[in-house]
C-alpha cells in the first residue's frame, strides 16, 4: 500500500508540475527603432534592467497565424511613441466592423479621434479647474464619442503627424499640452477660448490641423458626413464592459482608473463567466472586440508572442471573480494596454486562444509582428473591459433588462 501511495503521489506530482520563472535581459527592438528614427533623445548607455518572467520552454503555445479563425482586420501598424493604445485598438476594431458591415475596407485615421480627446480633455481640465487626470491614456469607449462629436475621417485625410517623421511621436508635444494646462491652474486662469486656442495651436504644430472636409473617391466629405454615409458605424450602437465585484453586477458603473477621466459610467457590470462567454460567444459568431487591460505580468512575452499565466502566479483552477478584483484592488491589475481581439482557437486540450492586435512596440518583436497569443487564463484574469457591437451581446444585454 505504501509503495502505491508513493507511486499515484509521483505520477500526480508530475502532472501537475509547477511552471517555472527565471531572469532574462529586458528587450524591445523596436522601441529602440521609434526612438531612433524619431531623433528625439540621444541613447545613452545604460545598465541591462532585468524582470522576472515566465519560463516558456515545453510550453505548447500557437506557432501561427493560420491556426486560428480570424476576422477580417487590417495589418498592424505602430502607435510609435504615444500612449495612445486605447485609440489604435479601437480604431483598428471599427475598420473591421466597416468590413463586417459594409464588406468595404476602409484605413481610418487613428490620430483624428486622439485630437479631439485632447480637446476634450483640455475642457474637461477648465471645467473641472484642474481636477481631471492629465495623460496619453484613456478608454476604448472615448472613440465612439470622438466619432459621435466629430465624425471620422480616412487615414489618408489626416496623418496625424508631419509627413517626413517615421513614427507617431507625442513625447514632447504632451510635455506642452500639460505644462500649459498646469500652470493655467496655478495662475487661476480659466478663460475657455483663450486656453482652447492655445491649445489647438500646441496640437496642430505637432499633429496638424485636421480636416473640416476632404474628397474620398472623387467625393466631398466632412468627418460627420463620413462616418454616416461611407463608413455606416452608429456609435450608439456599441456598449462597453467590465467585470468587477466592488460594483453590483447587472448594473451600469464607472470604470474607475485615472484614464476614464470623464468618469464614464456606461459599463455593463457582469460577474466573470458572464464576461468570458461573451468575448467567446462573440468571437466565433463573426463580431472582433476591443479589449483592455493589464499586460505588465511575468506570463506576457513579446519574444514568444504569447500571454500566459503562469502557475507560481495562480494556479488556472483558482482564478475567480475573487482573484480578479483582489488583483484590481491592490494595484496589481492596472489599465495599462488596449488591444483588438480578432481571432481564437481552441487547442487539444480544449483551452481557448485569443489572436491579439497590438499597435505596441513590444508587439513588434516576436516572430509575428503586431500580433500576439492570449492564453484565456490570461484574458479571464487580467483583462478589464471591452467595446463591442450591441448585437455580439445580445443575450447579455437581455439579462439587464429582465
């Protein structure tokens, strides 16, 4: 009986073998190619900065593309050096619902919208006098009210930065923005046209002036008039998202980090199963959604393309609602990254994959550029909200009305 005890107890042990951590040498390529081509900063050299990562050696990860089912989407660019995620991301989930509902393909201008969010917030500083979150970030839901304000325009209308400069960078243009709205709080001055003026010429020497009205195909547009006639997005036909237990589930809330700086309280607040089976439900009947989150974990690897949790983090059996707003609570969880969800697979095991787009620059340096693979662990824990079509969520947002 002994001898069995010990033997069911190795044969255990090895099934369940504990994933492994260790150090690597931190590295990102790519940003060193924005930051070069940029010609902002003289690189200096510096001490090699390491963090503990996930061990993915053994680990059966996608090795491509093909493997999954995709939504039409188009091909990933660079945010350069921009906090801007959350408008890449977005923008990149309507150019897919243009093709979902138009069958046209259509490159939209990621910067339009940006422009207008520091509009937006500019205002949101004055009206407040001061009391607004200054930064790059914000949510995946300020596009659809970028484009509800002020339309949209196609990429080629609006560059959104000088024709000559290689990659969208907003390092010194914000440095301006918030030092001129900071040091109108100190001297107390609020005069709306005055400061939104300056405002707009802060912006437009950096990004440009964009477009009251432009030719597409030969036609005359402006942004509003795009948006209704070409591109047929209805931004009140998009809803938002979360999961968190510190809000009554089946209730709208405020999501609250610092980048919902308007304090938007449109999410839909679901318990976790809920949360997943619509990211799931949607994306095999053909809706791709944007979705942001925390990516700064030991599991997440642009040298492998993949997003995992590992099992010295917490064992994929335990992860809850519990272990999610525990996370969230404490600052471990951040809203740091917005990112297009636009495939999935589901592997021998049953385990499902998610094919991430991602405008960031660690997206940049694996074998699939601007793509990775989110294991659903990782997304179940560690994503926080998403932007989808209404119709993706039907049955969901039914459940809210009973």
């Amino acid at each position: 009986m002994i001898k069995k005890i010990g033997l069911l107890l190795l044969t255990t042990i090895g099934l369940n073998a504990q994933d492994k951590g260790g150090f690597e040498s931190y590295s990102n390529p790519f940003y060193g190619t924005i930051m070069s081509e940029s010609k902002i900063y003289e690189q200096e050299e510096k001490e090699a900065s390491k963090s503990f990562k996930m061990n993915f050696d053994g680990k059966k990860i996608p090795k491509s593309l093909a493997e999954f089912t995709i939504i039409e989407a188009e091909k990933p660019i660079s945010q350069g050096n921009t906090g801007t995620c959350w408008c890449f991301s977005t923008t990149s989930f309507y150019e897919s619902e243009i093709q979902r509902l138009t069958g046209n393909k259509i490159n939209l201008s990621e910067l339009y919208p940006v422009y207008f969010e520091y509009i937006e917030k500019a205002k949101g500083y004055i009206k407040t006098r001061g009391k607004t979150n200054l930064g790059e970030g914000s949510e995946t839901n300020a596009v659809q009210r970028m484009m509800d304000w002020y339309g949209i325009v196609p990429a080629e209308a609006y560059h959104g930065k000088p024709n000559n400069q290689p990659y969208y960078n907003h390092e010194k243009m914000f440095v301006e923005f918030e030092a001129y709205l900071k040091n109108c709080k100190q001297i107390n001055f609020w005069d709306e046209a005055a400061i939104i003026s300056n405002i707009k010429s802060i912006l437009n020497y950096y990004m440009g002036a964009p477009p009251t009205a432009f030719k597409y195909n030969g036609i005359t547009y402006t942004p509003k008039s795009f948006l209704k006639n070409v591109t047929k997005i209805k931004p009140n036909d998009y809803v938002d998202f979360m999961s968190l237990m510190q809000k009554p589930y089946w209730s709208q809330e405020e999501y609250k980090v610092p980048d919902n700086w308007w304090r938007s309280d449109a999410y839909y607040n679901v318990p976790l199963d809920e949360f997943m089976f619509a990211i799931k439900n949607a994306i095999k009947n053909g809706y791709s959604i944007s979705i942001g989150g925390d990516v700064s974990e030991s599991g997440y690897s642009s040298n492998y393309d993949a997003a995992m949790v590992p099992s010295y983090d917490i064992p994929s059996e335990f992860i809850d609602e519990n272990a999610r707003q525990f996370r969230f609570s404490n600052g471990t969880t951040t809203d740091d990254h917005a990112i297009h969800l636009i495939g999935y697979k589901i592997d021998e095991t049953g385990d499902w994959w998610f094919l991430i787009k991602d405008s960031g620059s660690g997206a940049r340096n694996g074998n699939f550029p601007g793509y990775y693979f989110y294991h659903e662990d990782f997304v179940k824990l560690k994503m926080m909200t998403f932007t989808i079509h209404k119709d993706a969520v039907k049955s969901t947002l039914d459940k809210f009305k009973k």
